[in-house]
C-alpha cells in the first residue's frame, strides 16, 4: 500500500517537476548574446545628385553587396533634391560637401563623417576604401578571432595618464584572474578566460569608428576607458573611466556574462548593442560547434525571444537600464548609458518552443513509472 501511495504522489509531483523544467532558462546572457535578437543595423548614407555621373548610385549599391554582406550595416543612396529624406538632416547639421563625405548613423542615433579620399584612387576605391573602415579595423580583427571561443573580451582604451593606465590594467588582469576561478562554477563554464585587448593612444585614429560605436569621446584623452564586448561582438554594460576601472567593478560586470538568463538582468544589458562588425557564415559555424546549436535556429529563436519578452525586476519601465542593476555592477550610477530600442521582442506561446526537450521529457516520465510499477 505504502509503494502504491509512493507511486500515486510520483505521478502527482513528476508533472510539476516538470513543469519547472519546461521554464527553465537554459541559456546564459553570453549564449543569448550570440543571437541577432533585437539587432539593429547602422546605417551608412552617400550622397548623389543630379549633376554627378549617372552611374554613381549603382557603382554605390554594387560595392556595398558585395563588402557589407556578412556585416550590419545597411546602406543608402541619397538624391540631394529629396529634402524630406532624414539623411538629409544630417547633411544640413554637419554642413559638408554631400558628394565627398559619407555619414554612419548607429542604432543609438549617434552620426560620424566618413570623408571619401579620392587623392588615393577612383571612385571606386574611395567607395572601398569608407566600407572597410567601416566594418573592419586591426583591433575589430582581434575581437573577430577571440569573441567565439572566449568568455568575452575587455578591451581597454589608454589615455594619455601613464599612471592611471598602468593602474586600471593591473585591476582587469586580477579581475580575469579571478574570474578565471570562478568559471567552472557558472551554468556554463567557459574553457578560455576573458582576454585583455589594448588600445594604445596612438591606435585611437585607426580605430576612430570602433570607438566611436562603443561612445567613447575621441577628445576625451586623459582618463582611460574600458568596455567589455561578449556574444556577436555586443558591448556588456556601460563604460567604465579611469578610477572607476577596480577590481571590483570589472569583476561584476564580467560576472554577468556568464550568469544564466534568469538571473534578473536587465533584457538591455542581455542584448547589448553591437559594434559595426562582419559575421560571415564561417563565423556562425564556429559558434555552433562551440555552443552545441545554433542560435539562429528557429525554435532556439523563439524560445530566446520568450525569455526575453518577460520584462525583469530590475528592468526601468522606460526600458533602459535601472539604477539597482547599474549599481550592482560597481556603483556609477551617473555612468548609465540608455539602451532605449524601438525593436519588439515578440512573444512566443510556450506550445511553439521546446518540442524537441517536451518528448525526450516525457519519454523518460514513462519509463520512470515503469520502473515505479514493476518495483511495486
């Protein structure tokens, strides 16, 4: 009678297990940064007009498929007579020469001039030469080759303070350090540590538009900066300047990319904006065989998305990131940068996600009550 009740309350109980089960978040924030979730594209705009070649819009658009195919980037062609275009504010707030500049917009509005070098070569290179820098820089080569098989990438930005720089980098390399000892406890652990990438002063002009994605103020060259990138080359939190550079800080902002997806983070802070950056399918795949699936796969997706449309505790209803999150990461509050996005994340009935984990669920349920039935 005694096995009969035992087996009663198992059948009971089972199904609210797996219930638990069925809502568990089995993704850490890195995992989810790997997905294109919420992504939006700079935007990257030339300039034609009536009286320039007639062909110049085509070369233009020709150029662009072929370099920008694999990045996030979209680009335009703007006939200077359409006034109305919103290209065209930025033209008159920069006051440039439409036919020799190109303007890049981020996803956060922010705008930079490109100007197209015609002294080196035709047109066409000149085109080149602007969709290149756009997407691709020696230290952006670096974070391509580290940003899949790393825990993240902290990429620090001297100043021109000696002092100040030798003293924030001894704090990240202890903070890596004791991450390093931590990682085997996480949801997931992570064979490779973080990875320390150095911006030196002199590097600042090469890599103006990475730094100009991350918003970091070119003329602001005292203090050093650091940011940390994870995921699909997303920037994990806000900068982080000079003395707020401790041990402390970067160890709880390197802490949350590897907490799971239920942790209480902000959704914000889980899709982080990217840099402008190439992600060829060569890349996708290395990130499948790392992860072990693919987060672009539909279900995956989905299932992303459902964890992501249930707004967090700590989320602002202005959806940026709130004071306690910023706080809980070291403290500077007046350092919050607004991650306000006009990109739904959409919900997904719970039926559409996890078909797969529902059968071998259940498939084991019923073996488990076989085993059940045949010891009673």
């Amino acid at each position: 009678m005694k096995i009969k009740l035992f087996i009663a309350i198992g059948l009971f109980t089972l199904p609210l297990h797996f219930l638990s089960a069925t809502f568990a978040c089995r993704y850490t924030v890195r995992e989810i940064g790997f997905s294109d979730l919420g992504t939006q594209p700079y935007h990257l705009y030339f300039f034609t007009a009536d009286d320039q070649p007639a062909d110049r819009a085509e070369t233009i658009e020709n150029i662009s498929r072929a370099a920008l195919s694999d990045a996030n980037v979209v680009v335009s062609v703007v006939n200077t007579k359409n006034l109305d275009d919103p290209a065209m504010e930025l033209l008159r707030f920069w006051q440039v020469e439409p036919m020799e500049h190109a303007i890049l917009t981020s996803p956060q509005g922010q705008s930079i001039v490109l100007p197209l070098d015609r002294e080196k070569g035709s047109f066409k290179e000149a085109v080149w030469s602007v969709l290149e820098a756009v997407v691709s820089s020696p230290v952006r080569q670096k974070i391509r080759k580290n940003i899949v098989e790393r825990y993240g990438i902290v990429l620090f930005v001297e100043g021109t303070n000696g002092k100040a720089n030798q003293q924030a980098t001894a704090n990240i390399r202890n903070a890596i350090k004791e991450i390093k000892k931590i990682m085997v406890q996480m949801p997931k652990p992570t064979d490779k540590p973080p990875v320390l990438l150095k911006l030196s002063f002199q590097q600042r002009d090469e890599e103006k538009i990475l730094l100009w994605s991350l918003g970091i103020d070119p003329a602001d060259t005292t203090e050093p900066v650091m940011a940390i990138i994870y995921g699909r080359g997303r920037k994990m939190g806000p900068l982080v300047k000079g003395e707020r550079i401790s041990e402390s800080t970067m160890i709880n902002l390197l802490n949350l990319i590897g907490a799971d997806c239920e942790c209480g983070l902000d959704r914000a802070w889980m899709l982080g904006m990217m840099i402008p950056l190439r992600w060829n399918a060569r890349m996708q795949k290395a990130i499948v065989d790392h992860l072990g699936f693919d987060a672009e796969n539909p279900m995956i997706r989905a299932e992303m998305s459902q964890i992501l449309s249930i707004k967090s505790s700590s989320e602002s209803d202005e959806g940026g990131i709130s004071g306690s999150a910023v706080a809980s990461a070291g403290g500077y509050s007046e350092e919050i940068i607004d991650f306000k996005s006009d990109v739904e994340i959409p919900r997904v009935p719970m039926s559409q996600i996890q078909q797969s984990d529902l059968k071998n669920y259940f498939l084991s349920f019923q073996e488990i009550i076989y085993i059940l039935i045949i010891v009673a």
